[in-house]
C-alpha cells in the first residue's frame, strides 16, 4: 500500500461525495455527502502523515473530526426546522428567499 | 522706512482702520453718528498724510518704495504688496482723500434722514472705499493695483446699491457689477499675458510689440468698462440710483478715474503699443462727443452730470492716447474737483427740492445762492472758461491731440468742448435761474453747514488748481508749458459760444418746444440702442449660450452618470432569473467554481 493507492481512495471518497451532494435532494442525504467529502480529506491528512512522518497531519484530522461534529449538530438542526416548517426535508422546497 | 512711505502707509491705512472698527463694532455702526465721526476722521487723517506727502514731492523726486513679498515661488518672489511713491500716486492720493473728506462731510447732512443703521452702513462703505481706492493709487505693482480694483468694483456695487429695496437701485448696482466685471477680464487677462512675457507684475517692463499691443489693449478693455467708455459706458448713468454724494466721489471723481489712473500709472508699456494708443485717441474722442449728445437731451440733473462724465474721461483717455500722460491726468485732477462739486451741488439742490429733474427746480439762486453760486462755478470751470481750472487742463489735451490722426480727435473735442458748455449752461440756467416751477422749487431753502461747507472747500480747487500747472506737472517730472495761443483762444470761444446759446434758448427757463436738433438727439437716445444692443445680446447670445451649456449639462454630464445608474439596475433585472433561490443549483455553482480552480491551478501555467 503506497501513498498513491490512499490518495486515489480519497479522490474516490471524495467524488462520491460530490456527487451525492449535486444529485440528493434530501437534506439528510446531502449531510451525509458531506460528511464523505470531509472524511476523504481526512484520510489525506492522516496518510500524508503516516507516509512522511510527523504528527501535524493527524492534529489536523482530530480538529477536522471535531469541527465537522459541530457542522453535523447545525446541519441536523436545520433539517429539523425545515421539517417542522414544511413537514419534509428536500432542500429545493426551501426557496422562500427567492420569492 | 523713510517719511514718504510712512506719510503713504498712514493715508493708505487710517481709512482701513476706520472701515474695521466700523465693520466689527455693530454698536457703533448702529448708532450712525458716531460711524460718521470714525470715517471722517480716518479720511481727514488720511487727507493730512496726503497733503504732507504732496508737499514733499515738491522737494524730492526720488520714487521711495516698501514693499513685502506676497506671492513666491521657490526662493524668488513673483508679487510684492506695499507703497509706491512717487508724482503719480503722490498727486491721486491728494485728490483722492480730499474729494472723499468733503464727500464725507457733505453726507452728513445729505443723509440726515437716514435711520441711523443705513448711515452707519453708508459710511462704513465710505471708508472701505477709501481704502480700496488708496490701495490702487500706492500699488507698487498691476496685482495689488487690481485687487484695489476690484475692491473698489465691489465698494461701488455696495453704494449704488444703497437704497437696495428700491429696484432700479439694485438693478442698477447689478448692471455695473457686470459691466465692469466683463471689463475687468481684460485687466486679469493683460497681467497674466503680461507675466507670461516677462515673468514680473511691475509697471515697465520692456515687451515685443505685439505682446505690448496685446497687454495694453486687454489693459484698455479694463479702462473702458471702469472710465465708462463707449460702447461700456451704460452702467454709469444707471449708476446715478446711488446717492448723489455717492456719484460725485465714486462715479465723478475718483472710481471712473481709475481707469485713467491705470493709464498713467502703466504708461511705459503704453508707450509700447502705438496701436493701442491710436485706438484710445480715437474712441476716447469719439466718447467726448457721443456722451455730450447724450448729456444735451437729459432732464435729470444727475443723469446730465454723468454723461458729462463720460465726456470727459473722453477727454482724459483721448489725451493718453495721443501720448500726453500729463495732460490726462491733469485733467482728472482738475475733473475731480470741479465734477465732485457739481454734484455735490446738485445733491444739496435736490436735497431741497426732492426731485432730479431739473424742470421741477428752476430760480434756485434767489433761495440757495450758495448752491447755485457753486454749481455755475463748477459749470463754467467744466465748460473751459479762462481762468478756471477746466480751462488750463482742457487746453492741454487739446493741444495734446492736436494734429493727430489727421485732426479729426481735435475737431471732435472742440466740438465737445461747444456741447459741454451748452448742456452745462442749459442746467444753470433751466434750475437755478428763471422762476420757480413748483411748491418745493419756491420753498427751497440753502442747506446746512455740513452741506454748504464742502461746496466752498471744493470751490477752491476749481477756481484755483489750473494755476499749478506748473507744481502739478514737476511733481510728475514732466515738462509744462502753457501759452494762449489758438487753440485755447478757439477752445475758449467756443465755450462761451455755448454759455451764449444755452442763455438764448433756455435763458427764460425750460422752454415748451425742444430746438429740433435737440429733439432729433432726444428721439435717437429714446431708442436706447446701446442698452438694447445689449439687451438683444444678452437674450439671444448669453441665455441661448446658456442654455446650451444647460442641456450639456443636463444631458451629457448628468446623462452619463444617469446612464450609469440605469445600466445597474437593468444589469440587474437581467441577472436575477440566474437566482433560483435552490440550493442545489447553488451547490452545483460551487462544485463547477471548484473544478474550474483546480483546471486553472493545474493548466494555467500554460498561459
């Protein structure tokens, strides 16, 4: 297992997580994208540091761990306004701004 | 400082003390009396250091100057102001401050009726004027020369405009306003061409002859505008709205005259510009003649004396022009004297009468001896009479001009010379002789001290000052010689001629039928082409100008920023359907942003 074999995994996370976000229309599918995409930088962070030493790398992840929970916790509380609001959580009904 | 300067800095700033305490010290101002007393002292403080300074040129011919630097650039310096002294500027601030002290005097009781906060205004306005005019008489140099200039523009604005809730007042004060102002461009212009070419504001530099031609004609568009020329001379019998003590110190003696002044004073560069002369010898006498035309058909005696005026600074640019600064400026001196005191005559004339016409006057003499004996004093000494000062200096253009531009300047003021003693003698004769021609011409009676003196102060000069021809010249370091020769004797006759006419038509008061050449002028000057000349200017040239320069304004200037505006928001009306308001679609903007980075991180280097 080289560094290129990790980091091809990452893009491959990271795609997937694109592309979720761009075809979801669940706002808890969309989070849950989300959540791929932030991992996928983790598991660069993590490999480069595994593959080049020092330790910056796996600081970095645990404040990326720590920052994408409180992201999670402002997120789901937006999916739930949105359900108490519209009784359902697609993300195109909450376009009041634009009317 | 040497005791020239000092005599001149003490006549140049007493007056500008008094117009400072006058204009900070509302109390004083309002109380008016005690505002006459300040400017009259300061003016009679100022009369002195005159006088002394002018007896001191008779011993002492060196020009004495101090001067501070006022405009520098870099190390050097480009303008100095302070005091000048020599003839010239001895012998103006001679003239000056006496006609202004007697003006002042006389106001006293010209403006008793006055509410003391106008009179108080009145004579604060009268010592700025004082000031201003001393500033332009000393002015080592043509920049602190036009700012006396234009101080004394505004001074003559301020007091035409006296009376300013009447409205012929204050239309006329705005009417000399921009005359003046249009003339005054010339001077602007002239010392900044002047400056361009020689790199000082002094008064004689040596210039090319065109550039000398250039700077002395934009110079003489200025004297045209202030010395009230044709076809500049409209304003100065509107200027008559003014009080009367007013017209004899700003419009008769000294303000008019600083036009002439400017001609003396700049005589070197004049000297320069034959051209330029020529073209004063010729309008100057054509203004002689055109204004002693107007002054035949006039009734107003106010309105008489002011194109009498005009004839005369006719006179005084006319001699200029044929290169006799002497003799322009002997005859401003003596025209000051004799033309304040006409006014201030007529003044106490129509003090007593309350009009200025002079068909509502008539048989003055017997009630105002006094007044009358000094209006034909200053009548017969403007109308050339030997023996009085209007004589002597009259002479001297006359045989200035004699022989130039083919004669025709000379037959031109002869002729003048005729109709200013006709229309002088008309005046005399129609107000202060023959009867009474109304209740308050018959109940009139002599005015009081404050009035009556300064007629017989001014009185003096008129009879006297021809006879210092001599004094007058050496003061200016000129050469002076009078003989009765010819031209005077002729000069002479021809006045009388016109006294004689003048008793032959009007000798029994104003008559119901008008000679028919008297009736012809009267009907050419009804016509007033030259205001309306103006007037059709100014409706077709300066408005239409105007609003051309409206609609540019209007259009182009505030279209482009209008433009501006429009095309953000129609910019914007275009580009909100590309807000969905759908996150999705916002997302995919981001991703697309991202990818199109990230293609520019990695290939842009290819640029």
């Amino acid at each position: 297992m080289t560094l290129s074999h990790v980091l091809m995994l990452a893009s491959a996370l990271f795609c997937v997580g694109v592309y979720g976000l761009l075809t979801r229309r669940q706002a808890i599918a969309i989070l849950l994208s989300v959540e791929l995409m932030a991992n996928a930088a983790n598991l660069v962070f993590i490999a480069m540091s595994r593959f080049r030493g020092g330790v910056t790398g796996q600081v970095f992840a645990l404040f990326s761990l720590a920052i994408t929970v409180a992201e999670v916790a402002v997120g789901l509380a937006l999916v739930i306004l949105l359900y108490r609001s519209h009784a359902d959580t697609r993300v195109d009904l909450a376009s009041e701004l634009k009317q | 400082m040497t005791p020239p300067v000092l005599y001149a800095l003490v006549a140049l700033w007493t007056p500008a003390i008094a117009a400072l305490l006058l204009a900070i010290l509302y109390p004083l101002r309002k109380k008016g009396q005690p505002a006459a007393v300040v400017a009259i002292l300061g003016s009679l403080v100022s009369l002195g250091a005159a006088i002394t300074l002018f007896t001191d040129r008779l011993h002492d011919d060196a020009t004495h100057r101090l001067v501070v630097p006022w405009i520098g650039s870099g190390a050097s310096t480009i303008a100095e102001v302070g005091v000048h002294v020599d003839g010239v500027s001895a012998s103006m601030l001679v003239v000056v401050t006496l006609v202004a002290t007697c003006v002042q005097v006389f106001s006293i009781g010209y403006m008793h009726d006055e509410p003391p906060e106008a009179y108080g205004r009145y004579f604060t306005y009268h010592a700025l004027f004082l000031f201003s005019m001393n500033l332009l008489v000393v002015a080592p140099n043509i920049l602190q020369l036009f700012a006396g200039w234009e101080l004394v523009g505004v001074t003559s604005y301020l007091l035409i405009g006296f009376y300013f809730k009447k409205p012929s007042a204050a239309r006329a004060a705005v009417k000399a306003f921009w005359v003046t102002k249009f003339a005054d461009m010339g001077l602007l212009f002239g010392l900044l061409v002047l400056f361009a070419a020689s790199g000082t504001f002094g008064w004689e530099p040596t210039l090319s002859p065109p550039v000398a031609t250039a700077v002395t004609l934009l110079f003489f568009l200025a004297v045209v505008g202030k010395s009230a020329q044709f076809p500049l001379h409209v304003w100065l019998p509107d200027a008559m709205e003014g009080p009367t003590p007013v017209s004899a110190l700003l419009h008769a003696a000294t303000m008019v005259a600083a036009g002439v002044f400017l001609v003396v004073r700049a005589n070197p560069l004049f000297e320069q510009a034959p051209i330029t002369r020529s073209i004063m010898l010729g309008l100057g006498a054509a203004t002689a003649l055109f204004a002693a035309l107007l002054a035949l058909v006039q009734t107003d005696i106010k309105k008489t004396l002011a194109y009498s005026t005009c004839s005369q600074l006719g006179y005084m640019v006319a001699a200029l022009g044929a290169g006799s600064m002497l003799g322009g400026f002997f005859h401003l001196t003596t025209h000051a004297f004799f033309k304040a005191l006409l006014f201030l005559a007529a003044g106490s004339a129509i003090h007593a009468v309350h009009s200025n016409e002079i068909t509502d006057m008539g048989g003055l003499a017997k009630r105002m001896p006094l007044t009358a004996t000094a209006f034909s004093v200053g009548a017969l000494a403007l109308a050339g009479v030997p023996g009085l000062s209007g004589f002597f200096s009259k002479d001297l253009v006359l045989e200035s001009v004699e022989g130039k531009l083919g004669n025709v300047p000379y037959a031109v003021l002869m002729l003048t010379a005729f109709l200013t003693a006709f229309y002088m003698g008309k005046v005399v004769f129609v107000a202060f002789f023959g009867k009474p021609s109304g209740e308050k011409a018959a109940h009139a009676h002599e005015s009081g001290p404050s009035m009556s003196g300064p007629l017989v102060v001014l009185m003096v000069p008129t009879v006297v000052a021809g006879y210092f021809g001599a004094t007058f010249a050496k003061v200016q370091g000129e050469p002076y010689h009078f003989a009765f020769g010819a031209g005077p004797a002729t000069a002479s006759a021809l006045g009388l001629a016109g006294i004689g006419l003048a008793y032959a038509v009007y000798g029994r008061g104003p008559r119901a039928a008008v000679p028919a050449p008297i009736a012809m002028i009267d009907r050419v000057a009804k016509t007033r082409a030259v205001n309306r000349v103006y007037e059709w200017g100014f409706r077709n040239v300066t408005l239409v100008l105007a609003d051309g320069l409206a609609f540019i304004d209007r259009y182009v200037v505030d279209g482009l920023i209008n433009l501006l505006g429009w095309g953000a928001i129609e910019g914007g009306r275009k580009l909100r359907p590309i807000q969905t308001g759908l996150a999705p679609d916002y997302v995919l903007a981001v991703v697309l942003g991202v990818v199109g980075l990230a293609v520019w991180a990695v290939f842009g280097s290819w640029r």
